[in-house]
C-alpha cells in the first residue's frame, strides 16, 4: 500500500474464477473454429494430410459439380431466410401487437398456446407436417376438400417447385413464438404516457401502432432480423428430419446446413472429406460474419435508441 | 356508443386472430397424439376423430417400448441435459462474477472475447471438434456432448449473469470481506443465491436447444447405448416409417417429455424473455 507502483500481487482468485469458463470455451469452441478454418487449406492426399492453400474453395467455386450444388443451398438458403423474414416476423409482430393490448383477456393463455410449436424438436415438427401433408394419410388434402378447394391440394413436400418453400413455412409455424415473444417485451416497455399523449392528439388503434409503436421498436426488429439470419443460416436439422441427408426431391431443399453434412460425412457412394467439409464450414463461417457486421455496424449503429 | 361499439367490434376480431393462430400451432400436435390412441385402420379412415371405444388401440405404444430403448434414450437425453445445464450455471456464473466484481486489466477483453460465442454458432467447428472428439476418445461418450453444449451455452450465460451481478450492492460484499469470508465464499454464499432468478433465466433458455439439438448426437454420439431421444426417435422412426401406429405414438413420446418441461417451467421461460434479458 505504502508504494503504489510496486507490482500487484497477481489475485488468483479471479483467475480460479475465470479458468473453467474460459478453458472450456476456448478449447470445445473457439479453438475447433479457427482449426476448421485452417483444415479448409488442407487436403488428403494418399492418406495423408498435405496444405494446398486456397485449392478446395477453387473447387468448391469453379468445378462444375461443386460449384452447381453450391449455389444451388445458398440460394435455397437464401429462399429460406426470405420466407422467415417476410411470413415470420410479420405474423410474430402482428400477433405481439394484438396480445399487447391492455385489456385482452386470456392473452397469458394464447401466449403460452402460441410459443408451444417452438419448444418441440425438429424431428417432431418434419414428421408430423409430413404425416399431415401426405398424400396417404389425407389430412392436408380432406381438409382442403371441406373447405372446397380440394384442386389446390398438391404432395407439396415431394415435388421439386414446392418442397422448400413448404418446409420454410413449416419452420416459420415452429418459430414464430420467438419474434411474438421479443416484439410483445418490446411493446410492453413503451411508457403508458407516450400512448397517452398520442391519443389526447387523437392517435389511437392501427395509426397508433404504425406511427407510435412501429418506429419504437425497430431496434427489436433489427435484433429479430440478425437472429432469423444467423438461425437460417446454420439450420440443418428440419430439412434433415423431413427430407433426409439428400434433401429431396433432387437436392431441391439443400441448404448450406445439409450440403455441409453431406460432404463432411459422405453419402452413397460419394466418401466424406472432411476438408471440403470444413471449406464449406468456412464460407457459412463468412457469410454469417457479414451477416452480423452488417447488422452491427450499419444497421445497429444507425438506429436511433430511445430511453424511457 | 358508436366508440363502444367499435371497441367490441375490435376485441372480437382480436380474439378471432388469436383463436385461429392457436388452433394452427396446436392442431398438428393435437392430430399426432389423438392418432397415436387409435387402430390403424381409424388412423385412415377418420384421421380427425377422437378416439372411442371402438378405434382405441395402443398397439404403437407396445411396438415403440418393445422395439426402441426409450428409456434409455430418455435416461441419456436426462443426463447430457442437466450435466450441461450444471456447468453452464456454475462455470457461467463463476465467470461472470469476475468480469463484474473485479477491475482487472483485459476484463473488457475478456468480456469481449467470451461474447463472441453469442452471434457465431458452434455447428460451424463441428469438423474439427469431431477430430478432437476422436481423439481424446470422448466420441460416442456422453461427455462429449455435453462439453460441446456447456461451450455452446457458456457466453449467453455470461453476459447474462454479469449483467444481474452488476445490482448485487457491494455494501454486502463489503460487509462479508470485514467479517473475514474468502472471495470464493463472498461468491458462494452471498452473490449466488441473490442471482438465483437470473440463474433460472439462463437454465431455460439452455434447456430446450439442448434437449432437442439432432446435430451434435447424430455426429459425436451416434452409437445405441448414448443416443439421445432426439436422435433415437429420428432414427427408430426412420426404420418404421411404414407402421402409422409406431411412429405416431414414437412422436407422442417424445412431445411428452418436452410439454411436462413447457408446463413446469413456462412462466420462468416467459419472463425471463420479457424481461429483456436478451437484449
């Protein structure tokens, strides 16, 4: 105490603190990530593991075969995110807004109803909208019938225009109690005295929620939106569960998730390589890191943060 | 009158809206376990209908429990759960105590570097954690998985709990030091039981990824004796996917174990995401 620049002594109780956290972190993520980066400049070579540089993404973008099916999950994938983006989030919002409403009754039940979906597995969710949406069983296409518009049923999940678009709708229906959740939480923290004194100026209902609330909580849209990317982006599980590790019909469903499982393990005939494995791993590494630069620095950054 | 009117008019449609969207959420559910109870040919013929007397059968839950160890996948789904749950919590809260107690020099780094985690998904290193897994030879041990998961789960929590430990009032932990109790025991004993809410928070937002995660079993853990139900029903349902009876009572097993979690543990998962914790 006496000379304040002699050296501290080290306080080991922060480290005993930090170690188990940090070292389980480091070692079971961070550590495996930047080693599937470098295993992406890798290749095997008579058994053995020889550096090729940049080789495998030079495959992975200029061979034919590679590059098709690439191109070919990442525009699904892109196709999924659009989908969640314009029917998830819509809905998640509309159905926040409406339970938000002070004197609803029974919104606790329609909440808790609404968010059941998103606690199931996706081998719960891919089975039971196949069983429903099968042609053999005949519920999709009964229930069609009852209402009279039995010439619109089609086996959506087996034909190639229909099946990714039918399992994005079928993960929106899983997810949407995500945004409702965030969105109502967003709603709910808008002070009473705003709403009151837009409704002494004669704002109340739709133009309210449009020209007071909307504009509130964007930032929680944002935040939705950069979650929907990231969730999208590394989903695997779903199309996995419904449509197999092929991602019929025709590859039609393959998105980055399944394209990435199919190469690292293999299938069929075709052997699993894990260093195209991790060169795939690799760009979904990137374009999520885009992703979330994206969001952070030009759309977070910018947006305006209100304190109440 | 005519305002009161519209008023009615208003929570009408709001109720309508509310009522439809529920019916759609629950209605597949609902169809899986109404048919699960029923024989097969009632499973063809009346799809929608309750079972009766007539069309109630149990024949799939009797295939299911003598084909498929469901017992032992839920066992396994059991342990990989709260073993990873356990280190989240105290590993988490360990963490976070340091980052939010102590001025250090790289806390701000640390804090950084543990947050990381939060945007980049796990799955991305999966290449590389299953060379690691072969390795050390924890690949189909149930070990590994719940390592992956603590890891995976690890930086949420942090930030959370640091957050909460930020209002713990320091005359407390002032007041601990003159009695004379050690950093360990200010931590064990007068922080922890203060955060136990948030601690709740952050055990429920982990649980159910965890519970129903298919990625990790079907590559680090794939074997019989350490499937998890996820994976066990995924696979026992892709050999009988011809027995209607089988797979729609498989399915209801599954939903059970998840919704008996759901009820118990709604309120806290409720709060905790309208709170804001994760803003």
């Amino acid at each position: 105490m006496s000379d304040p620049h002699s050296k501290p002594k080290i306080r080991w109780h922060i480290i005993v603190f930090l170690a188990p956290a940090v070292l389980v972190y480091t070692a079971v993520m961070i550590y495996p990530l930047f080693n599937t980066l470098r295993l992406s400049l890798f290749s095997e070579v008579e058994q053995t593991r020889v550096f090729v540089g940049l080789q495998n993404f030079r495959t992975l973008f200029g061979d034919a075969v590679w590059s098709a099916q690439f191109w070919n999950a990442l525009a699904n994938n892109f196709w999924f995110f659009l989908i969640h983006m314009l029917v998830q989030n819509p809905i998640g919002i509309a159905l926040a807004a409406i339970l938000s409403h002070p004197k609803l009754r029974f919104a606790s039940f329609y909440r808790s109803a609404i968010f059941i979906p998103t606690i199931l597995s996706f081998v719960i969710v891919g089975f039971a909208w196949k069983l429903i949406l099968s042609p053999i069983w005949g519920i999709a296409p009964g229930m069609l019938d009852a209402v009279g518009l039995k010439s619109l049923y089609a086996p959506w999940l087996g034909k190639e225009a229909y099946a990714l678009t039918t399992l994005s709708l079928v993960s929106v229906w899983q997810f949407v109690g995500i945004p409702m959740m965030l969105i109502y939480a967003a709603l709910l923290s808008i002070p009473d005295e705003i709403l009151e004194a837009a409704e002494v100026e004669g704002i109340t209902g739709f133009s309210a929620f449009w020209k007071i609330k909307l504009p509130l909580i964007l930032p929680s849209i944002g935040i939705i939106s950069i979650l929907t990317f990231v969730a999208n982006f590394n989903a695997f599980d779903l199309i996995y569960a419904a449509q197999g590790a092929l991602a019929g019909p025709d590859f039609s469903t393959d998105i980055l998730g399944t394209f990435m499982y199919r190469t690292f393990f293999g299938f069929q005939l075709q052997l699993g390589d894990p260093h195209m494995g991790s060169t795939i791993a690799s760009v979904m590494f990137a374009i999520i890191l885009i992703g979330v630069c994206l969001y952070l620095f030009g759309i977070q950054s910018r947006m305006r943060r209100y304190q109440f | 009158m005519s305002v009161a009117r519209q008023n009615n008019f208003n929570t009408y449609a709001a109720h309508g809206a509310l009522i439809l969207y529920t019916l759609i959420a629950l209605f597949p559910v609902f169809v899986i376990v109404i048919n699960s109870f029923k024989t097969r040919k009632a499973i063809f013929r009346e799809p929608l209908a309750l079972p009766n007397s007539d069309s109630f059968s149990l024949i799939g839950y009797e295939t299911v429990l003598k084909q498929g160890d469901f017992f032992l996948y839920f066992q396994n789904s059991m342990i990989v759960t709260v073993g990873s749950l356990f280190f989240i919590l105290l590993f988490g809260a360990m963490a976070a105590f340091a980052l939010a107690e102590y001025r250090f020099r790289g806390n701000l780094i640390m804090g950084l570097y543990l947050a990381l985690g939060i945007m980049i998904p796990i799955r991305i290193g999966t290449v590389a954690i299953l060379e690691m897994m072969v390795q050390t030879g924890l690949v189909n041990t149930l070990w590994a998985l719940i390592l992956v998961y603590t890891a995976q789960g690890l930086p949420l929590a942090v930030f959370i709990l640091s957050e909460f430990m930020r209002q713990v009032s320091d005359d407390l932990k002032n007041a601990g030091r003159i009695d004379g109790l050690s950093e360990y025991r200010i931590f064990f004993r007068l922080v922890l039981p203060l955060v136990r809410p948030a601690m709740a928070t952050v055990a429920v937002f982990n649980m159910i990824p965890i519970w129903n995660d298919l990625w990790f079993p079907l590559i680090l853990a794939p074997a019989e004796e350490v499937k998890t139900l996820t994976l066990g029903s995924q696979v026992f349902i892709g050999q009988f996917v011809t027995d209607w009876n089988a797979v729609l009572s498989a399915l209801s097993l599954a939903i059970l174990p998840v919704m008996a979690l759901y009820v118990v543990f709604s309120r806290q998962l409720i709060r905790g995401i309208t709170s804001g914790a994760v803003k």
